[in-house]
C-alpha cells in the first residue's frame, strides 16, 4: 500500500477513461496520453502497448487517437495514428500534445538501436505528421508551452545525464528554446531532483505548462524508490512509485521557479489505477486543460496500464504551488 494520498483537491473519476477494452484493434496497455483541444473538439493521441494479455507478454507499441466533445467521454478512432518503426527506431510513446497558431504539435519519445530520443511532429489532421525534430539521446519527457516566449517556441525536457552525475537516475528538469523547433538553445536548468521532497530517484515533465495569471501551471512525475516495497505490478521487476507533482514557472521566464507544492498531486491510490496494473504505483500525467470556468482536467496513465482524468480548481492548484 502506498503511503502517500492524493491532494484533496483533486477529483477523480469512478473509472479510467480509457482502457483496451474501449479500442477496436489490438491494444493492451492504454496509457500516457496527449490531450488538446483543437477546432472545437477534444482530441487525445494516447499510448498503445499490445501483446498478449493472457500470457503478460507485448509486442510492440502504437500511438491512438481518440476524440471527445467533453473531454469525457471518448470515441476511439478505428485504427492508430501514429508509429514508427525501420532498422534505427524500434518505437514511439508517450505524445504530448501542444497547440500552437492552429496548428497541433505532438512531442514524443522514441527507442532507438543508438538511445532513446525525444521528437516533435506536427500535424492539422492527426493522419499526417510532419516530423520537425528528434534530439541526440538520451532526452526525453518533451512538452511545448502553449504559445513562443519572447519569440521563442519554449519546451521543458528531461535530459538523462548518467555518465556524469551518479550513474544512475538522477535526474532534472531543463528547459530551452528554438526560433523554428529544430535549432535549439539558450538551455537553463529550471528543476533539480533535489527540488521535490517526495522524489529520491528522478523528475521529468508531465503535461504541456498551461498559462495562468501567476504563472505556468505545470505538472511532473517525480520517481521515488524504496526497495522495501518489493516488486508491484505484472511486470518482473518493478519497484519504482512515479507520482505527479505540481509547479508554477515564471510567465516570462520559465526556467524561474515561483513555487511547487512540496507533496504529491497525484498518487496512484484508488483500486482501479492499480487492478491488474502493468507496473503499478504509477502515476504519469501527459495532458492538462484549463476551461474558461477554471476548472482544470488532468489526464494521466496509471499503472502503465489504463488512462484516467482528475479535476481540479485552478486557484486551488496555484495555492498549493505557493503554500
Ligand atoms: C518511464 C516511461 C513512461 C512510463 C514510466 C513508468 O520511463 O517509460 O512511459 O510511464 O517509465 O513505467
């Protein structure tokens, strides 16, 4: 059992709002996904691992799609969207999407035969995805802001130094800039590890930052491990707990800290974010909408298993980040 609770801030849904049960092809794990909204409606790209259940093996991983008029309720489109696969790239998960200028970006994780690198697309109809960029490795975790600071598109990552910091996860958030999403600089530290009381392993970003009066309201997953947990999930060896925190980022620089809340937002401490779970104790937000009546919908896989939605208050949310 876990020892950390959710905010009480936070409400969760009676259920996930997206499991394999709900996708018309072969799908087992549902997880992780991209949420915006875009001309009018809601659209979510989310993370497919298949295989076989029955025997907890997978295959391999595609990227759905998925619309909504309430962000809520979910109409599964009939056959993915998104993927990638040759003789260098064994994969892509994990989109996160950003609508800038009418246009959807999608950042997006990749496996490949030389490290894991981080991509972004874009696309106007979620059928075809120009790919702008993909990062040397080992980068990961990449959201855009919403909208160019000072002229610049502007995203966090979670580079993974391993070489040169502890030859294990200790790792950070960055943040850097680009005049036309392929050259990338002017790169600042914005989060250490040591930053988030609840985290002992690793942070990296979550959900695209959303713009508030006091700030950028963003989210993160921080990774804290204790071996003495033992091993939870159908997976052979899985003991890390990711939660999601919450931050507020300067409007102007973002690689400014105003504040984050000091325990976890989001905890994987409801039955069903943990039933049957793949790697259970996860918690990995990856899509953050605020509505014009301040409420705010967080979607986040569980378990690495199933997708869920929580909401919350706004104000509540930026209280928290400066308590
Ligand atoms: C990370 C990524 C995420 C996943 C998390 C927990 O390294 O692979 O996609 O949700 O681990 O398993």
């Amino acid at each position: 059992m876990s020892d950390f609770i959710s905010a009480s801030i936070i409400k969760k849904l009676e259920k996930p709002i997206l499991t394999y049960k709900d996708i018309p092809y072969p799908a087992t794990l549902i997880f992780n996904a991209g949420v915006a909204k875009y001309n009018g409606r809601y659209v979510m790209l989310f993370r497919n691992d298949y295989g076989d259940l029955e025997n907890r093996k997978l295959y391999g991983t595609n990227i759905g799609l998925a619309f909504s008029d309430d962000g809520v309720n979910w109409e599964v489109s009939d056959k993915p969207c998104f993927t990638m696969q040759d003789d260098e790239v064994e994969r892509a998960y994990d989109p996160r999407l950003t609508v800038i200028d009418g246009v959807c970006y999608v950042c997006f994780a990749t496996d490949t035969k030389h490290g894991l690198r981080a991509g972004i697309a874009s696309t106007t109809d979620f059928e075809n995805f120009d790919i702008k960029y993909l990062s040397v490795p080992d980068n990961r975790n990449m959201v855009l802001f919403p909208e160019k600071i000072n002229g610049l598109f502007t995203r966090l990552e979670r580079p993974m130094p391993v070489y040169s910091r502890s030859h294990k996860d200790t790792f950070d958030i960055w943040l850097s800039q680009s005049p036309d999403l392929k050259f990338w600089g002017n790169s600042e530290l914005v989060m250490g590890v040591e930053d988030v009381p609840f985290a002992n392993d690793k942070i990296g970003p979550a959900a695209p930052p959303v713009r508030t009066e006091k700030g950028w309201l963003t989210t993160f997953h921080a990774v804290d491990i204790d071996y003495s947990r033992g091993k939870n999930g159908w997976e052979d060896r899985w003991q890390k707990r990711y939660t999601a925190g919450i931050a507020l980022l300067d409007l102007e620089d973002p690689s400014k800290v105003i504040g984050i809340y000091d325990k976890p937002l989001i905890v994987a401490d409801l039955p069903y974010e943990n039933e049957n779970g793949f790697r259970q104790d996860v918690i990995f937000p990856g899509g953050m909408i605020l509505e014009d009546n301040g409420e705010v919908k967080i979607y986040y896989g569980a378990s690495d298993t199933v997708e869920c939605l929580a909401t919350a208050d706004v104000n509540e949310l930026i209280d928290l980040c400066l308590k």
